[in-house]
C-alpha cells in the first residue's frame, strides 16, 4: 500500500500553493468521488498527496446577493437540494441536486466535487489500472471506442475519448448561465468542463493544477420564467444518469442543457431555436426534443440513449410549461 501525504488547507491560497508544490497532489473535498478512484487504485500512479479543502473557513453558504445566487464550492450537494431560496428561482437546480445519488453521498458530497467530478468510464475506472487508456497514457486507445459503448457519448469523441460528464448538477449550471469562480479567474460553465487526455491532466473540467474552485454563481432567471430537471437512470436512487436535461424557459427565451450523453454537457440550441417564444404543447416539445438529438451517431453499443435522451428533453420541456 502506498503513503499518500494528506495536507489541511487553511486558506484557499494555502491549498493552491500546495497543489502548485506537490507533485501528484489532488484537491479533495467530500471525498466520495477521488476516494473511490484512489481506493480502487484507477490511476498508473495514484496520486502522491491530497490537499483537504474542507478545513478552509467560510466555503460553504448559500445567499442572494445583487440578484445573483452564491454558492460556496464547499456547500454540499444535499445543503443545495434542501434549500428554500435555491428552489425558489432555481427549481432545476434544486431538483439535480435532489437527484443526486443517495442521501449520504448528498451529504458528504459537495458542489464544486460534483462539477469537478472524474469520469465514471468502466474502463477508466477499471480497478488496478487494468486499461490504462488514452486519459491516462499518451499514445494508448480509447477501449471504449471499439469496446463496450453502452454509456457512452452518442454526439462522438472528444479528444479522442468518448466517456461522457456524468455531473446530475452541470446541466442545471450549464442551463441558468452560472459562473464557476475558482482562485484564478471567473469561467462561464459553459466552458467549464473539457475531455482531458494524457499527457494533460484525465479529469472533466479545464481547470489547472493548482486551481481550486471557491464559488459558483448563478443569474436569477426573470419572472415569468420556469425551470426543471429530469434525469433517467436505471435504477430510482444511487444511479448516475443514463440521460439528463435541465431545461429553463419562458419570457420568449429557452436554455436547455443535456447532460450524460456527450463528453461536456450539451447545449441543446436545436431545441432552444424550437421551443423560445412559443407556448409550450406536446407537439413542440416533441419537435425540439427531436432537434435537440439530430446529429447524435451513437457508437455500436448504445442506439438506445439517443430515445432515452429524446425523452428526458421531451419531458423536462414539458414540465416548464
Ligand atoms: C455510488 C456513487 C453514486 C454516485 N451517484 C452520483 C449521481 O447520481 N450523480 C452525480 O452527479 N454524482 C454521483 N456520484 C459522484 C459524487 O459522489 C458526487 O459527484 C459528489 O458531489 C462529489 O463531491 P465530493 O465533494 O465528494 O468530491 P471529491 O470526491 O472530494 O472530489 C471529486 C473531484 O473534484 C475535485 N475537487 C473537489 N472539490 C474541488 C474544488 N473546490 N475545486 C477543484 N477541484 C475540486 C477533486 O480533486 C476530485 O477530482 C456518485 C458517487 C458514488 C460513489
């Protein structure tokens, strides 16, 4: 069994800098992602070092402020789910966060862990690094490409890969147009999450080594403006999606945001086009739904995401009417 050194941060500036000094060092948070991926020894070399953010003060909150919705990185996933003033302007937001495994991972879990989340590929995943993949070593295959695709990205590779961002909440951030603050800069969610291949760093987000993210941010959305959050996935709790969709519209405007069904999460500007400034029917959510998939080219395992998420599109257009 290897040591692996484990720092408290004091500070937000304390823990980068640790993440700039350590090699192999990795932020943890609630630990129910990198925990699991460290345990089943994923990685060709785990990593050396892991910086606990939750020992720096004041990062988990949840406030209104100049109309904006704050979140601190280190609120959990269940503190988001539960709060009044999250599902009172930000419905989809609550309800993915509700959705969101099991109540233990919700409580241990937090917001930035879950957007910041690895993929859950079974072949990056595999234990003892039985398939060292091209996330992990330059120059190696995806196994996924030519193995078995059944969850995985049915709009096609992304850097070679074709894992999918399984984040409950990503879409809902993605949809409402938050912002991710991290130490270093403000990103606009939408250009939050990447594919990252070897010899980068193999995780979903484009953040640096040494970048941690402190806040999210997210518009209040104007009145007369509805949102929500459907997700299917095999099993009712404890299951990761196998589709997902946030959808947010009204006052002529639509923003819908797939998620699970393609390496980053999925604008779906299709079905925007579709449904903005229309009087939401089963007809048209029938045909943005449809717009919202055309191009999918699902890869030989997986033909059945594509209804899946049709439906997932279908149902959360629906439920803004
Ligand atoms: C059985 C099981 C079921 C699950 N089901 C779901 C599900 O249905 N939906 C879903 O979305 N997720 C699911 N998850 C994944 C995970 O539990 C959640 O995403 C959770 O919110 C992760 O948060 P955490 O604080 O525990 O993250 P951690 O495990 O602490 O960290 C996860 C990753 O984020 C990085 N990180 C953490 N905090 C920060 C930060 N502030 N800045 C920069 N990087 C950071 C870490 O380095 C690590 O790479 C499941 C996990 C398990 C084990």
């Amino acid at each position: 069994m290897k040591d692996i050194k484990h720092f408290n941060a004091t500070s937000v500036a304390d823990a980068a800098g640790k993440l700039a000094d350590v090699d192999g060092a990795a932020p943890i948070a609630g630990g129910t992602d990198l925990v699991t991926a460290m345990r089943a020894m994923i990685y060709p070399g785990t990593p050396d070092a892991v910086v606990n953010l939750k020992t720096i003060p004041d990062l988990a909150y949840i406030r209104e402020e100049g109309g904006n919705l704050k979140i601190g990185a280190l609120t959990t996933v269940n503190d988001v789910a539960a709060s009044n003033t999250v599902k009172s302007k930000w419905a989809a937001l609550a309800e993915a966060a509700h959705r969101m495994g099991s109540p233990q991972l919700r409580n241990a879990g937090t917001i930035a862990g879950n957007i910041c989340q690895l993929s859950r590929c079974w072949y990056y995943r595999s234990p003892f690094n039985k398939f060292n993949c091209l996330k992990k070593s330059q120059g190696a295959v995806c196994y996924a490409l030519a193995g078995d695709n059944r969850y995985h990205s049915i709009f096609g590779a992304r850097n070679g890969c074709v894992c999918v961002n399984p984040s409950d909440i990503a879409p809902a951030l993605v949809a409402f147009g938050a912002t991710i603050v991290t130490n270093k800069r403000e990103i606009a969610a939408g250009d939050f999450f990447e594919v990252r291949v070897a010899p980068d760093k193999s995780g979903l987000t484009v953040l640096d080594k040494d970048e941690i993210v402190t806040e999210i941010s997210v518009p209040a959305p104007g009145s007369g403006i509805k949102s929500a959050y459907i997700k299917f996935a095999f099993r009712k709790a404890i299951d990761f999606p196998i589709a997902s969709c946030a959808a947010v519209i009204g006052n002529g405007s639509a923003s819908i945001c797939m998620n699970a069904v393609a390496g980053i999460p999925r604008k779906a500007t299709g079905a925007e086009d579709a449904i903005a400034g229309q009087n939401i029917t089963e007809a048209n959510a029938e045909s943005a739904a449809e717009a919202a998939l055309s191009g999918a080219s699902p890869p030989a395992k997986n033909g059945y995401m594509v209804q899946v998420a049709k439906t997932v599109v279908k149902r959360a257009i629906l439920a803004c009417a």
